[in-house]
C-alpha cells in the first residue's frame, strides 16, 4: 500500500511539473480608430433592444459604444503566441492570455 501511494503521489508531481501556467494581461487602447462602425449606423453594432433601451431612457449613443478596433485586436495577436479571451466595448480594451514559457525572463 504505501509503494502505491508513492507511486500515486509521483505521478501527481509529474503532471503539475507539466502543467503550463499561463499569464492574464489586460491591454488598453487609446482610440477606436479602424473600428469599422460609425456612430451614425448605430444598428450596426448595438441590438435594437439595446437602441431602444437607451432611447427611451435618453442615452446618447457615444464612443463608448463602439467595438474595440479590429485592426488593433489583430495587431496584438501577430505579436507571438498571445490567446485572446475577452474585449470590451466600454473599456476599449481586451485580456489576453501569455503562456509562461513565451515571456522575457524580466517579467516572470
């Protein structure tokens, strides 16, 4: 019984060393440049719930309302072995993923 267990508990070890840790890394954007939307074609970009949500509450549809930049979110991505995980709108940003073995020693 106890070999089984220090076999089990190698094993566990074993994984966990293989496990690759990744880093969660939230990139901000100055601009909605290169967005492709207009404030001007709000349908094309915003439900109509949402349109009619903000009309009847008189919500002025902004910059804010604009997609992260496409040409941006693509540009990051060319960068190396980056996953992307989440865009925001309001933020104007995303959250991608890094695995450990891909960052400067400096960061880690």
């Amino acid at each position: 019984m106890k070999s089984f267990c220090v076999l089990t508990l190698l094993w566990l070890v074993s994984i966990v060393g293989y496990a690759q840790k990744n880093y969660s890394y939230w990139i901000q954007f100055s601009d909605k440049k290169g967005c492709g939307y207009e404030l001007s074609a709000p349908e094309s970009f915003l439900s109509k719930r949402s349109i009619l949500r903000r009309q009847n509450q008189n919500i002025a549809i902004d910059s804010t309302d604009l997609p992260v930049s496409k040409s941006y979110v693509a540009a990051v991505l060319a960068c190396g072995p980056v996953s992307f995980l989440h865009g925001s709108r309001y933020l104007n940003g995303i959250t991608v993923s890094i695995p450990a073995s891909d960052l400067p020693e400096c960061l880690e």
